[in-house]
C-alpha cells in the first residue's frame, strides 16, 4: 500500500513485460508485435499518472517541509541510487494494517479547547473502551452509544474521531468472522476525514484519519494509493506537531521511513521517471522515531523489533542482537518469534 508498494508494483509489471519481450524475440514475431502493443499502452498509462501525480503534488501541503528537514538533522545518510547489494531485504508495507494496530492501547484524551463536560465525556468513553473493543458485542455497545452521542453533538471532532476507531476494532471482529468489511471501513474512513477537516488542535483526529487511509488502501487502484500514501505521511506528521508524544504515530512514521529506506537504486530510478521524484529518508531517521515510541511505551514489542531491523542495515549488529534479546525476555507471540529467529541467523 501507499508510494512504496505502488511503485514496486510497477516495477514487477515492467519487469514481465521485459520477460515476455525476451520470449518474444525467440520465439515469433507475432508475440513481439503483442509486447509493443503492450509497451504502447503502459506508455499512455504512465502518462495519464504523471498528469494526476501533478495535480496532486500541487495539492500537497508543503509549508512543513522545512520544519521536518529541520527535524531529520543534518549528516543522516539518505538513499540513493548507489548500487547497493544490501542482503537484509524484508518487504513491509509503508501503512500498517489493522494487524499492525491491534494490540495498540490509545487512553490518553489530548483534545484542546475541550469543554469540562465534553472531556470527562470522553475520558469516560477511552476508560471503558479497551474492555469493549475485546469483543464484538462490547464493539456494538461502544457503536451505539457514539452514534448517539453524535446524533446528539453533531460536528464534533472529539466525538467523530472516537466513533472512527471503534468502527475499526468492530471490523477487526468481523474479519475474523470472515466478513467482508470494506463497506463499514470506508463509512469509518468517511467519518474520520469529515473529522480532521472540522478539528483544531486535535491529534487523534489526524492518526485516526491517516491509520483508516492505510487500511482502506487494499481497497483503491495505483492512482488512488499513490494519494493515500502521501495524505497518510501529511496526516501522522500533523498529529506529531500537535502531540509530540504520541507513541502510536512515531511507530507509524517510523514504518513509512523504514520502507521508503528501503528502495534500491533500481527502483528509485524508475520511480524518478514515473513520478519526477521518491520520497526520500534513511534506517537512521526510522531507527529515531522507534526510539522516541519506545521511550513512551518501552513494552511496545513490535515497535522494540522495528528498533532491530533498523540497526542491522546500518551495520550496528550488536546492539541488534540486544534489542531482539530484549523481545525475547518479555515473550513474543509466534509470528513475531519467527521473525525475531530469521534476524538472528541474519546476524
């Protein structure tokens, strides 16, 4: 999902092409004459993105830039197009999915300008809501009542950006179920964005906008992604400028920079070509904000992994096997044993 995974998606589907021209060429010229019809249609498709990466990119909201340059420091290294034969290559996606986010426990009210009324209101409702979200029936309970209040209190982003997340762990339910839940992800989705365009000083609004843009991207075309991968990098990093200590969406920018670092010099080549630029960071700036989420929230076990994947390309293997030790002393659920075994023979 989001910038990464589109551009790899394209560089697979140049690369078939590149595969069937070689066939061609052995075979009959009738298949070469399919390869150039197909070689004639990418070229047009390529074409009508660039024009739509073009009224996005003017779009983008660029007047934090500077700050976030500012931020990064100066001599982290970036990526480029050296020809670099790096080993340690995990394909993750740039926007977690709710898998990511499930074991995420988000208690804390950081809304401004908030009535007493209204945040004893919501204090209440983030008190009760890490036992209802257990359960598909607590899910409903939790539904209901944010329905109601917000019939009640309509356009109010405290309220609206609650009523998001709960619609999101009640879909996580139905998932397991075996439901299809995209029409109730989107509906979250919908609520989210109404949200963070009504709210000022609210950093939930922005995570919980950016989080439901990432899980709904499994659902849009390449040129919808590519959207979504940008407004999903803009949405995190405004809820950080409101509430630096937010340990949820350091981890979240932490991933987008820890895949965006991991572009080769290949498909950072082609990406310049399609789009006229790729997003730019290192393994130092993600290794930076997995530091920053594990001084908030240390029993983080997935955030404490990410902190190990970032120092193995950056040569720092030591340190690595410390962090994954670390993991191992608290206890890891089975997936993430597994990768933490895989990076250990790695190293």
């Amino acid at each position: 999902m989001g910038i990464i995974s589109t551009t790899r998606t394209i560089v697979y589907c140049m690369s078939a092409v590149l595969v069937t021209g070689c066939v061609g060429f052995t075979a009959n010229a009738y298949i070469l004459y399919l390869l150039r019809e197909d070689v004639k249609r990418l070229e047009k498709e390529v074409a009508s993105l660039r024009g739509e990466l073009a009224d996005t990119d003017g779009t983008r909201d660029t007047s934090r830039d500077a700050p976030r340059d500012k931020a990064r420091g100066e001599g982290k290294k970036r990526s480029s197009e050296s020809d670099s034969e790096d080993e340690f290559q995990l394909a993750l996606e740039s926007i977690p999915s709710q898998s990511t986010i499930a074991s995420l426990v988000d208690t804390s009210c950081t809304d401004r300008q908030c009535a007493a009324e209204l945040l004893a209101l919501c204090q209440k409702i983030d008190k009760e809501h890490d036992t209802l979200k257990l359960t598909e029936k607590g899910c409903e309970e939790a539904l209901s009542l944010l329905e109601q209040l917000n019939s009640e209190r309509p356009d109010t982003p405290q309220l609206m950006w609650r009523q998001s997340r709960i619609m999101f762990e009640r879909a996580k339910h139905n998932v397991r179920a075996g439901c299809d839940v995209k029409e109730e992800l989107m509906q979250a989705l919908a609520i989210a964005k109404q949200c963070e365009e009504l709210s000022q000083g609210n950093s939930k609004s922005h995570l919980w906008y950016a989080i439901l843009l990432g899980d709904t991207c499994k659902y849009d075309e390449t040129r919808v992604k590519l959207t979504k991968g940008l407004e999903f990098e803009k949405q995190v990093k405004l809820s950080l400028d409101i509430d630096p200590y937010n340990s949820t969406a350091l981890h979240l920018i932490g991933r987008y920079c820890f895949e965006v670092s991991g572009i080769k010099w290949w498909e950072a080549k082609i990406a310049r070509t399609l789009f006229g630029s790729v997003p730019q960071s290192s393994y130092d700036e993600a290794l930076q904000y997995f530091l920053r989420a594990d001084e908030l929230n240390s029993e983080w076990v997935e955030n404490t992994l990410f902190i190990a994947k970032c120092l193995i390309p950056l040569g720092r293997k030591d340190e690595a096997r410390t962090w994954l030790q670390r993991i191992n002393n608290k206890g890891a659920e089975k997936e993430l044993q597994s990768q933490i075994t895989d990076l250990m023979n790695k190293i």
